[in-house]
C-alpha cells in the first residue's frame, strides 16, 4: 500500500510537507480572496454536528430554532409501510358495520379510481372496536397492546394526502412532495437541529429487513441538502452499518493517519471551492470514523435486561424483529439521536388488498407489543416528555371492498396517532365521514402536519428554508395556508 508507506515515512512526510507549503505560497495571493469567502460561507452554514454546543445554545446558530417553544427535542417515527386500514385500526364506523355489503349511498356522491371500487360493496370493518382508559378512545381489537395505551394517544382522524399511489404517497409523507428528491422530514431536522451527539449522526433509519419500500431510499433522503444530513441506515448485530469496518490488516492507527492526509488535501480543495457537498463528505468521512466506535455499543441489546428483551417482544418469533428494532430506536434517542424512522412491511407491507384480516393479522402481531413497550419505555426512562412518537402509514384504507375481503388505497381520508411530549393524550382530532371515505371536520393535510412536527421541536416552519436554484425552499413547500394544528398541543 504506497499510499500507507508515504503516510508512514517520517522523511516522506515531510517532503510532502515542504511540497504543499511551496504550494500554498504560489497559490496564496489567488486563493486568499476566495479563502476568505469560503471562511464566511461556513460561519453562516449550519454546524451540523452541534453536540458540544448543546440544544440550548442552537438558537445563536440556526434563526429558525427557538428553544424556548420547543417541546421535544427527538422523534420516533413508526412508519407502517403500505397503507394500514383506518377504519380497521383507529376510526370506527358504525354506519359502516350497518351498510356492510351494500353499495356506497348516492349521498357520497361519485367517487371512481383507477380500480372503480366505488362499484364494489362496502366491508364492514374486520374486528370491533372497544373504548379504553379513562378517556374511553375506541381502538381495534387488533391492536391490544397499544390500546392499553389509549389515554396515552393523540390520533388525528382527518389526515389527507394528494396521491393514489405508494411512492408518490411516501414521498409526500417523507418529504412534503409526491416527486422524488426533495429532502425528507429527518433530513431538515437534523439540519434545523444538528446531532446531540458528535459520534452519531442525528438522522437514523432502521428499515424493514424483509427488503423493499414502494419509492426506495429517496424517502429517508437529503434531497437538494448536503449529503451529511441523509438517513442513515443501520441494523442489528455487530456490523450495524454495512462498508464502515477498514479492510482486513488494517489498523486503527494506520486509518487515522490516511484519514488525516485525506482531511488535509480535502480541507485545502474546498478553501479554494466552498462547495458543500465536498464539505458534506469530509463530514461524513469524519462521522463514519467515529461511528466505528459507537455503533457497534450502540446496536448491542445484550446489554439490556431480560424483563426489557421480553417487554419489546425480543423472545418471541413473531415480534422479534420489530421488538429488536423498536428497542434500538429507544437506545438511539438516549444517546442523543435526534430523529429515528422504525419501518414495518416489506415491499407490500401492509397494502391489503385482497384480505385486511390476513394481513393485518399479521404486521398487527409483529408490532403490536413492541410498540406498547417502546411507550412504556420512555415513561420508566424519563425520555417521555421530551420525545415524540409517531406512528401512521402513507394513505389508509377505502371503506369498499376489493377482491371481497380487501380495500384499496385511500388518501382522502385517514388516520394516524402521536404520543409522548407535546400533544395532548386520550384525544381524537378530525373525522371522516359516515363510512370513512374523506376527511370531514378539521381535515389535516400532510403539510399542516409537517408544519406541526417542526413547531414541536421548536422550529418556525417559515424560517426554515435552504437556498435552491434560486429559490427559498422548504420542508412544507409555499407557505400560503399552511399553519400547525394547535388542537392537537398539549
């Protein structure tokens, strides 16, 4: 390896010292000017790993964060791929159990997609639906566990998206638009916040390891931000992110050195560049060093109890991945990541179109426990208050029926839950109508409750923007009608 034997010549290193001082006189006079930009540029660009500075003293850094709104400080994405079944789940239909089988009264009006389901009889829904706590909020039988945790849930009844279909749908849930490529929710918070923590990154992804997601990577993406602020993937088990270990013989000594050769030929191209994506990867290269070293203490659930491995599921077939999963998602935010998405369902997922009951049978068993035992987690660990759960898919489900015992995709009208600091516990907010099919009363759209995420962790959804091709851009888009959802705040 001549590239290490350079690094590890004494004389060699000073050569190739005196060689790029010479080269920095030559260049001195040119470079000084645009050195000095470059200088500003970074004053102004975001830190994005602010552990040292510590949250409260991020509103000197970022003119959008006012730490004394905030009420969280880290969220919990529970990402039910595939579109689970509202009206299965969370919004009971009586007028929908009563017209069973009978086509959609005229009263709903026409109402055609691509698979003309209109046509087809309504279902009832699957499993009743049962109050619980004190506030009595009707959840499904499906679903035991995090029913339990009723008087601990907000669940928004009226959400409403813009698309029919899986990717552009988890796009828009991702990042606020049904094209790809604009940054996701994760994305724009850890540029809004920055890390806790300098040895991880502040947005991480623990995908569905059966494989697949309808619109791929891109949602968890950086879209137009610099590359530092992506997902990142991990996983269970001693190699949590795949190509970070250094090849065989490799020694940690041996990489600091050929990383510090790389930081200072990198450093000296981008003070005569300022470009942020080269800035981003000497980040990231930085990061992935680092992480070496945290990660793998980071995915070790054997240092947990057994009470804590069996609450979450760990013991149990059927809810070890998700429990495993759920369970990482807690010991990342303790540590100080800043934003956790926890994705259920492969490729389908939870799309049941030809049977909710098998269906949700299933993804509900898996998920069920782990995601009960993730809220009662927080509360036992005092992460409660400052932390947000959220738990919810791309669209829901149509009242009709498809193939006989399944439903089709429905954006118009759905539902979705949060708990833990901020929002108000044991309440509903919206409805759809008599059968489920569209949003009614307070219809909340993907945008407003982008907005109302941002507004939880302390940030103005306004102020927050990036510069793009000319343009101001933002997490929710234009801003004209756009406004949180104080219904919802505690």
């Amino acid at each position: 390896m001549p590239f290490l034997e350079t690094a590890n010549s004494d004389r060699s290193s000073l050569r190739l010292k005196s060689q790029m001082d010479l080269h920095h006189r030559r260049r001195f006079l040119t470079q000084a000017g645009g050195g000095f930009g470059a200088l500003a540029l970074s004053a102004m660009s975001p830190n994005p790993n602010l552990a040292e500075a510590g949250v409260g003293e991020l509103s000197s850094h970022q003119p959008w964060f006012h730490p004394n709104r905030a009420r969280v400080k880290r969220i919990i994405w529970l990402f039910m791929h595939g579109g689970p079944s509202h009206v299965d789940l969370f919004d009971p239909k009586p007028d929908l159990a009563r017209l069973a089988g009978k086509s959609v009264p005229e009263s709903f009006g026409a109402f055609k997609t691509r698979r003309k389901v209109s046509e087809n009889p309504l279902l009832g829904p699957i499993k009743p639906f049962r109050p619980h706590g004190e506030s009595g909020l009707q959840v499904s039988e499906f679903l035991p566990e995090i029913a339990g945790h009723a008087d601990d849930l907000c669940v928004i009844r009226s959400m409403h998206g813009d698309s029919v279909n899986h990717p552009q749908s988890v796009y828009q849930m991702n990042t606020g638009s049904i094209l790809m490529g604009r940054p996701s929710v994760g994305s724009w918070v850890a540029y809004g916040l920055g890390s806790e923590n300098e040895n991880l990154p502040a947005f991480v992804v623990l995908p569905d390891p059966a494989g697949g997601l309808k619109g791929g990577p891109p949602a968890w993406g950086n879209g137009f931000l610099p590359a530092s602020y992506q997902g990142v993937t991990m996983r269970g088990g001693e190699r949590p992110i795949l190509h970070l270990d250094p090849p065989p013989g490799f020694t940690r000594q041996q990489q600091q050195r050929a990383l510090a050769i790389t930081e200072l030929l990198n450093r000296q191209h981008l003070a005569s560049r300022g470009d942020d994506e080269l800035a981003a990867r000497i980040d990231a290269y930085e990061l992935a060093f680092r992480m070496q070293a945290s990660a793998p203490d980071l995915v070790d659930i054997s240092q947990e109890s057994e009470a804590t491995l069996r609450m979450y599921g760990v013991d149990r077939k059927e809810t070890r991945d998700y429990g495993q999963r759920c369970l990482l998602a807690r010991r990342m935010i303790e540590r100080g990541v800043r934003f956790v998405q926890v994705y259920s369902g492969d490729t389908n997922g939870w799309d049941a179109h030809k049977d909710v009951l098998g269906n949700h049978t299933t993804l509900c068993q898996a998920t069920d426990q782990p995601v009960a035992a993730l809220l009662k987690d927080l509360k036992q660990r005092g992460l409660w208050e400052d932390t947000l759960v959220i738990w919810g898919g791309e669209f829901g489900r149509m009242p009709m029926s498809e193939s006989g015992t399944g439903r089709d995709h429905n954006p118009w009208g759905y539902s979705l839950w949060l708990a833990g600091g901020g929002v108000k516990r044991g309440f509903t907010h919206g409805t759809t109508d008599a059968i489920g099919l569209r949003a009614q009363e307070n219809p909340v759209h993907i945008r407003n409750f982008h907005a109302t995420l941002l507004h939880l962790l302390g940030i103005d959804h306004e102020a927050l923007a990036y510069y793009h091709n000319g343009l101001d851009e933002r997490l929710i888009g234009p801003t004209a009608d756009v406004k949180i959802v104080p219904e919802i705040l505690a």
